[in-house]
C-alpha cells in the first residue's frame, strides 16, 4: 500500500500501514474505506484492495474502451485504466473534470483506477455485523457483496469489485486442465461470497475431475462443515474420506475465512485435512495473515492455472494417504 503518493492532503492519514492491518486477522473484523457515487448511498471498499487514494489525474481517452471505462493514465511508469464506479454500476454519469477522487485499487493480480464523487473515511466493522443482501440480479445492488450499519444507523453497501471486473474487462477464461486420475472419490467444500467466483472455482473442480460442495459465506460454511464432522463422527466414519480439501475465501460476510480457518484448525475432526486460502487480496501481507492462522496454501484469484496447480497436489497426497 503506497502512502507516499497520496495527492489529496486531506486523505494523508486515510491509508496508514499494512502492518498495523495485519493484527485484524483472526479477529473477524476488517476496515472499510467510505466513498460516495453521487447517490444518497454510501459504498465502500475493503481497504485492504486500496493501494491509495488521489486527485483524479489527466486521463487519455482511447476508443474502443468496455462501458465504464473512461480511459487511462500513467501511474510511476504502469499504464493502467481508469473505470467510473457511478457508469459502471449503471448509477449516472462519471463525476466530472479534474480534482474529482480515484481510488488505486489491486487486487486479483490487477491494478485499476476507480473514479468516484468523494471518499469519506475508513471504519472498522466486525465481520459478523455484516450481512449478505437480498439477491438482485439487476440494476446497481447485483454489485453489491455486502451491507453493514454504522453507529448513526445508515447502510453501507459494499461493492463487489470482482464482479465490476468480470462484468467490464469479462470473466477470466477456465483453459484445458488435466483431471485427476481416480479423482472420483475426491470431495472438496469451498466458500465464497462472489458469484463469479463460485462459478470459477466450480469449473475448475469439475474439470479436476473431484465432487464438491459449497458455502457463501464463512458462517455459513462453519455450520455445514461442523455438522459433516458431528455426522462423520457420530457414524463412526473417518472425515477424511468424505473432505479432502477445504478452499476458503478471505472477505465474507458474517465470518471471514481467517476466522473460519481458525476454527477448523483448532477443532481435532478436521486434523489432516488441507486449508487453501483463494482470495483477491493477493499481496505478501494477506499470505501472511493466511499463514498466521494456519493456511497450508494460498493462491490468488483468479487463475486458474494457478489454482488447479495448486489443489492438484494437495488432492493426490489425500489419494496416497
């Protein structure tokens, strides 16, 4: 995260170090940066993908560009675009001219610029006051990932950035992957709160060759693996016959996967049985965070390749055992 280059000196203290960020792992909690998109809503970010926040710079235009993109701009020698929140999301116009706020976000192994009508504050949330939405395929809420309250009782709408990505740039494509021989007996249970995601990792399980099951979100997740550990142990079943992996998203409502991996580290029924981080927070930092509570592997979205490569040899040595 580049504090150095924040040009607003209103913002200065806005993004202070990673490190100081990293002590929020395993306490379920996260922080927000506020952002308005010149709505009666106020949105927002986990700060974790902004790598700084400044006065929106000259932006070339270029033809040709997805719907929401306004152009590009140099950022010390990276060329990179530059999308409006407020078009994207079908919410207005870009805000307009010079002075206006960007946010320099990274994530998924992609740096972009987002454009929006002011940036507010950074707040620090628990995890389990935030919720899930209603389900909106439509309209400006099906970006939405997320929504938590603050103290004076007004709704913060989290954006799902992995769906403007996939929605403005398209999905990342899921190539040729070698299947696992005899994978048939394999089971994988993984959570995310994206739906792109879900339906990523999906493809890249199915043509693994493995079964799998999945959650939405880290409670959710928690509930459904507790209760596969009660049945298996109850029947006198080994678990690990029936889970051979276990993929968890960082950010989610409700519980994050710090937490969630935690919990099943530290519960003797899932003993032996592999915990991978798959998350769009992709710097060393959240490695460590991930390591810090136990993850056995950690890859960041989405590559499949990636992904594949890194399930496959975690799911043969289950074979072996």
């Amino acid at each position: 995260m580049n504090t150095n280059a924040i040009a607003n000196p209103a913002n200065n203290s806005l993004l202070d170090t990673v490190d100081a960020r990293t002590k929020l792992a395993g306490s379920n909690r996260m922080e927000i940066l506020l952002f308005e998109l010149g709505t009666h809503e106020t949105f927002g970010i986990n700060v974790f993908k902004v790598r700084e926040v400044s006065k929106t710079p000259v932006i070339t235009k270029t033809p040709n560009m997805p719907a929401g993109v306004e152009g590009l701009i140099s950022l010390r020698g990276n060329v990179i675009p530059v999308v409006s929140l407020s078009r994207a999301m079908g919410l207005g116009d870009a805000p307009a001219g010079l002075g206006q706020s960007m946010m320099v976000t990274e994530y998924s192994k992609r740096t972009l610029g987002f454009l929006v009508h002011g940036v507010d504050r950074i707040i620090r949330v628990d995890w389990d006051k935030v919720r899930a939405p209603e389900a909106v395929t439509s309209g400006a809420h099906a970006y939405i990932t997320a929504i938590t309250e603050l103290p004076d009782g007004k709704l913060v709408s989290i954006v799902d950035v992995e769906q403007i990505m996939a929605n403005t740039f398209g999905e990342a494509l899921v190539g040729q992957i070698e299947p696992i021989r005899d994978a048939h007996d394999l089971n994988v249970f993984f959570v995310d709160d994206s739906a792109v995601a879900r339906k990523k990792i999906a493809e890249v399980l199915d043509k693994l060759g493995v079964k799998h099951k999945h959650a939405q979100n880290g409670m959710e997740a928690w509930t459904r693996l507790v209760g596969m550990a009660a049945a298996a142990q109850q029947s006198g079943r080994d678990l690990l016959d029936e889970l051979n992996l276990i993929l968890v998203d960082a950010e989610m409502p409700e519980m994050d996967g710090y937490v969630l991996t935690k919990n099943i580290k530290s519960d003797a029924r899932f003993n032996g049985i592999p915990v991978v981080m798959h998350s769009s927070l992709s710097s060393e930092a959240n490695r460590a965070m991930g390591k810090s509570v136990g993850v056995d592997q950690y890859v960041a979205k989405f590559d499949a390749d990636a992904l594949a490569d890194t399930l496959r040899p975690l799911l043969l040595k289950s074979q072996r055992d």
